[in-house]
C-alpha cells in the first residue's frame, strides 16, 4: 500500500487537508495502530471514519469496514475516491463490471479499504475467501446495531463475535453516536472485545437547537418549523407508514417539497427518493424510522419528531442526522398525552421478556421525562448516555426561553376528580368540556352539567387544560386506553395527590410559536458569517459544486462540504497553494479541483 511508511499526521494532512487531529481522534488512531482493539463513542459529525480510516491506510494490509447500510457505503467509497484512496463497497447492488474489478484489485492487493455489510462477510465463501487477505484493521461501524438494547439491534450483527477466528491478529475499531452504558457494556460482550479501551468524547452538539412543543395543531407547527429551513434539506419523523403518506401530502398542498419514505416502498422508489435527498435539493422526506442510518447529507437543517421516539439513545440518534456540517440545526420534538399512554400500552401488550420489558419500560420513562423537564433539555439528554454536563447549554427552547412551574396541585385534584365521577370512561375533550362548563349533547346526554366538577376550571382554557391532563399522564396519575383514549386514574399514584398529601408543580406551557417564541435559525443566517464580498463568491462556488456533482452522479457534498467552500469564499485564493492550505482541501481534490476552484473565483 501507498501509504504504509507515512504517519497517521502526514496521511491527515496530504489525504484529508486537515492540519490536527479533533478530540479522541489521535488517541483512537494511535491504539488501532498499535494493534489495540477500541470501542469509540463519538457524536455524530465528530469524526469517526478519519479514526479508522487512517489506520486502515497506515497499517500493512487493506481495511475492512464492517456497515449496515448500502447508501452508507456507497457515500463513504465516492468520498474516499475523491481524495484518492482506492476504496470499494461490495453488496447486493453492484454490476457485474464493478464486482469483477472489485475482485481483481483484491487479488492484486492493490484495494486499500473495503466496505461491506455484515451478512455479506459472514457469507461462508466471501468470508473464506477474505480471510485470506492481509487486513489491516477491520471497523464495526454502526456497532449499536450489534446490542440487543440498541435502538436499531440487527441480529446478524451478533455473529460478528466470530471475527477474530476469520482474521487471528488484526485490530477491531467499534464505533457508534449513540450507545447508552448498557448497549456499551452489550456491544464489548458481544464482540469479545470486554477488556478493550473505550473512548468517549462529549455526546455534546453545540449547534444542535432542540425545540420540545406539546402538540396543538401539528401542521401548523410543522410548517412553522419547516418555514426556516433555508435551502438545507428536513427530516419529518412520524410513528407509521400512513402518517408518512398524510403529512407528506399536507405539506406538498402547501408547497413544500414533501416525498413520503417508509418500509412499505418498493426498492426502486427508495432509491430514487434517496438519490434526490443526496443530490442536495432542498427537500423534506416524511419517514418512519426507516429512514435512518446512511444519511450522510450534512446540510440537513431541521429535523422534527411529530410522535414521541420510544427512547432518549432513539431521539438523540435521529436529531443527530442534523448539521453534520456543524452549522446550526434545529430539531423540534411535538408530543402529546396521546403518545405517551400510546407508548407504555404497547410496552404492556409486548411479549418481551419481563427483563427486557423493565429496559424498554426504564428508557420510554426516561424519553417523557426529557420532554416534559423544565431545566437544561441537553443536560438532562446526556445524563441518559452517562454524561454530566456541567452548566445549560443555552440552545435548547428551556435556555433561551425559560418555563415557569406553579403549584398545580389543586388543577391536578380537579381533574382527576373530573375523571373519578365520569366513570373513567370519557376521553380529554369531554373532561375538558366538562372542567370548562360547556353545553354540549355528551354532557346532557350523560346529565354531567350536574355534577360538582361541572364549571370548575371555566376561568381556564381548553389547551390549559389539556396542558394539566397530559402532565398528569406524564406522571402516571392517569392512564389512557381504547381506541377512543379513554382517561383512567392510576390509583396508586392518583390517590395521593387527590387526598392532599402530595403536592404538584406542573409547568406552565409555552404559548410562544416556533417561530415568534426562541426563533429557530434559517441556513440563510448561517452566511451572515460570511463578508458581504465574500458571499457572491460562495454562490459561485456551489454553483460550479453543484455542476461538477451532475455530472459524475455523485452527491454535491461529497466533493467539498459548505463548510470548505465558506473557508474558500473567505480566504478568497489566487493560487494553488494558497488554496491547498485551506482546511479540507487535500492533495488529491487540489490537483482534481483546484483549476476549476480558481476558474469560478475569477467570474466574481
């Protein structure tokens, strides 16, 4: 290999166009160079791939990154062809033609870092015919997949436990974003790999802003959110396939751009929505979690939740799709009572182990605790991966606009007394209507006008009191059943509170919009960084970005990030090697680009 007698810095600095290593990332090179098994736990955008990349390139032998997903691979390769590295993806896609040089470079040992999925190497003749290849170091990407507590587990992943029999000697790398203490501790079991060194940098993301509304009219508070994405792409994240269709529809009759992505669609309709995603459009996919791991577009702007994820590793792992580019990014989590009795039903009915079903139960709890907390939401979302955050963030909607809280004790005896004498059979509305003392055919019909809960909270509104009844589901005073969400008290939690003896502090909701309230940030504001002089040649330059990425079918990203040609519209180069010293432009894209990157600066 070409690189086998330079150092990890030189090959950073010539490949990469990168002057220092970030974080853990000199740390995690330096063991897999000296042949140390690693588990490495970094935030997403932090810079995982450089960490086994570099080994990969270093070390005698080809590297072997272990991925989970096609689209994941075929990005890594394309990029990793664009600074010159001989890298391939084998999996189920490929032509005959790429498969057979594929194979001739492997024999040739002349192919420097392989990826590829792991039903794929564990294939009896792809993994014999593999193992007789020198590895240089073998990457677990993705190794959340590999626990059973992980929020994406893939079973065929626990059959990578048999990779030190395939290949005796070379170094394993596991990496992931998100990995609680428990998928931690599950992952180093599973993997043999108990002994090895974890690294673990912050799970902090700076530029992440993280919105939590209860839900009151959704569309509108989508669309609101969806209004400042600037010319980034959105994720939209719904609980099923039929919603995805719905909300998709709803936002293309109010002009949005809005494709539907779920388990349902064919193949070939995956793609081709994934190929308009990764061309740069500005576009919003409508997804279920099926749209998840291989997104690698770093422009993704806004990220919304418009159902609760079922844990805080989930959330974190789907609002970590946002601002790779580490720019700013807004994520927007809408819930409601719904959501959270709809969650711990289920949990219920699951036929889960009672092991695994108290798990599940711990993190669902942990997950509606985060939305409804009145403190730092990033400090109370890294405690759930073990980390102590030191002071509030001051990006999240509880920093910048911070929540009143209020003895509810008395709204909260109200309504679950509202509840006791309806029979528990009556859904939020009813009981709002009646705490309210409105006239409606349910309340004749049932004669409730009689009752002495009947007005009591007429000095409040509806949405104040729908605010207390999802709090009190929240704290597990109340349950929700039925296909009509029909309200009834938990009494062991309930009882207390009605008797007097316990006193409750609600928090008063914020009636602010997304937009009025802490305004969320638009891509476009992201330039106001940018000299007025400079913002001309920035345009420019994704022009030509844009132009060059048609045509070789590839994404625009995968030949500079924004970050690189804001750096470029900055500095302004006049030459070559002013522009080689500019931080993401390495050897191979100066010799590949830096003509054409000159040429467009001097249309200015």
């Amino acid at each position: 290999m070409r690189f086998e007698n330079a150092t990890p810095e030189d090959v950073l600095s010539r490949i990469f166009g990168f002057s220092s290593f970030r974080g853990f990332q000199a740390e995690a090179v330096a063991s897999a160079m000296r042949g140390e098994d690693a588990l490495v736990l970094m935030p997403t955008g932090g810079g995982k791939s450089v960490c086994y990349q570099i080994p990969a390139l270093c070390r005698p032998g080809m590297g072997l990154v272990i991925s989970p997903l096609i689209a994941l691979m075929d990005d890594q390769v394309a990029a990793l062809r664009q600074l010159g590295v001989n890298a391939a993806a084998l999996h189920s896609e490929l032509e005959a033609d790429e498969l057979a040089r594929i194979r001739s470079d492997l024999n040739r040992g002349a192919l420097e870092i392989l990826y590829i999925s792991p039903e794929r190497l564990l294939s009896p003749g792809t993994s014999a015919w593999l193992s007789r290849q020198r590895l240089s170091i073998i990457a677990v990407d993705e190794a959340h997949c590999i626990s059973a507590w992980g929020h994406e587990f893939r079973p065929e992943y626990r059959a990578l436990a048999n990779l030190p029999e395939i290949f005796p000697g070379v170094p394993r790398m596991a990496l992931t974003a998100t990995a609680d203490p428990r998928t931690r501790e599950d992952i180093l079991q599973a993997l043999g790999m108990v002994d090895s060194k974890q690294l673990t940098a912050s799970f902090h993301r700076p530029n992440l802003y993280i919105f939590v509304r209860p839900k009151t009219s959704e569309i509108r508070q989508l669309t609101e959110a969806l209004a400042n994405r600037g010319d980034g792409a959105s994720i939209v994240y719904c609980g099923s396939r039929n919603k995805t269709e719905r909300i998709a529809k709803s936002l293309r009759d109010k002009g949005f751009t809005a494709l539907p992505f779920h388990a349902g669609l064919s193949p070939q309709e995956k793609r081709a929505i994934l190929t308009r995603f990764r061309s740069g459009e500005p576009i919003v996919i409508v997804a279920t979690i099926a749209f998840g791991m291989g997104i690698d577009r770093p422009d993704v702007r806004c990220v919304v939740h418009l159902d609760m994820p079922s844990s805080p590793e989930a959330y974190y792992q789907q609002i970590g799709r946002a601002g790779r580019d580490g720019q700013r990014a807004d994520t927007v989590l809408l819930y409601g009572g719904e959501d959270m009795a709809r969650a711990r039903y289920w949990l219920e009915q699951s036929n889960a182990p009672d092991s695994e079903k108290r798990v599940m139960q711990q993190r669902l709890e942990s997950m509606i605790a985060f939305t409804e907390t009145t403190g730092c939401r990033t400090q109370a979302l890294l405690a759930c991966f073990g980390e102590n955050f030191p002071t509030p963030c001051s990006h999240c909607d509880n920093c910048l606009s911070p929540i009143s809280v209020f003895d509810g004790t008395e709204a909260a005896q109200k309504v679950l007394s509202a509840v006791y004498r309806t029979n528990q059979r009556f859904g939020a509305v009813h009981l709002t209507t009646v705490l309210r003392g409105k006239m409606t055919e349910a309340v004749e019909r049932h004669a409730h006008q009689h009752l002495s809960v009947f007005g009591v909270g007429r000095d409040r509104s509806e949405a104040w009191w729908r605010g207390i009844i999802r709090q009190l589901i929240a704290r597990g005073a109340l349950r929700m059943s039925g296909e009509h969400n029909t309200l009834g008290l938990s009494p062991e939690v309930a009882r207390p509170i009605l008797r007097g003896e316990e006193k409750v502090m609600l928090r008063e909701d914020p009636i602010a919009t997304l937009r009025t309230g802490a305004a969320l940030n638009t891509a476009r504001a992201e330039q106001d960084d940018l000299p007025e002089e400079a913002r001309p040649r920035f345009d420019v330059l994704r022009a030509w970005r844009l132009s060059e990425a048609r045509e070789q079918e590839i994404p625009p990203y995968i030949i500079f990030h924004d970050v690189v040609l804001r750096e470029i519209a900055k500095e302004f180069p006049t030459t070559l090697e002013h522009l080689g010293r500019i931080r993401g432009v390495g050897g191979s894209k100066l010799e590949r680009y830096g003509d054409a990157v000159l040429a467009a600066l001097r249309q200015i």
